[in-house]
C-alpha cells in the first residue's frame, strides 16, 4: 500500500472536527517556502556538474561552507 492510500486510511478514522485541524496544517505547510533538498538537486550542466562535484568533494573533506550573510561579511573584509 501506497503512502496516499495509508493517509488515505487514516484519514476516513478520524472525526470530521479532526479532519479539519488536518486540512489545516496542511494549509499551513503548504503556505511555508519550499526549500529543495540537497538531494534533490541534479545539475543540467556540464559546467554544473563540475561545480557541484567540487562542492560536494570540499564537503566530504570537512570544509565548511558559507551562508549567504557569512560570504557577504568575508566580501566585505577582502574589499575593505
């Protein structure tokens, strides 16, 4: 049995009160920003293949990468 058919199932056992806080939440999860997983992703282009093995070779050697707001302090401190 499938994942729709389980949730399918357990959804006619609860009470109509019930289904609606679920209706809910589900609203709510899906008005939260969808972030892809890292495993999602699957460069298109040779160029990005590349670039996405080298992430994922500096990762596996323990380098830690940036967020968005420590790579701009760092271009900041190079730029002056």
């Amino acid at each position: 049995m499938g994942k729709e058919e389980q949730l399918l199932e357990q959804w006619r056992k609860l009470t109509p009160e019930t289904q609606q806080k679920v209706f809910e939440f589900v609203e709510l999860l899906k008005s939260e920003p969808q972030t892809p997983s890292e495993h999602d992703f699957v460069p298109q282009t040779v160029l990005a293949k590349k670039l996405w093995a080298i992430r994922q070779r500096a990762i596996a050697t323990g380098l830690q990468l940036l967020n968005k707001d420590e790579v701009a302090q760092e271009l900041a401190a190079r730029r002056g």
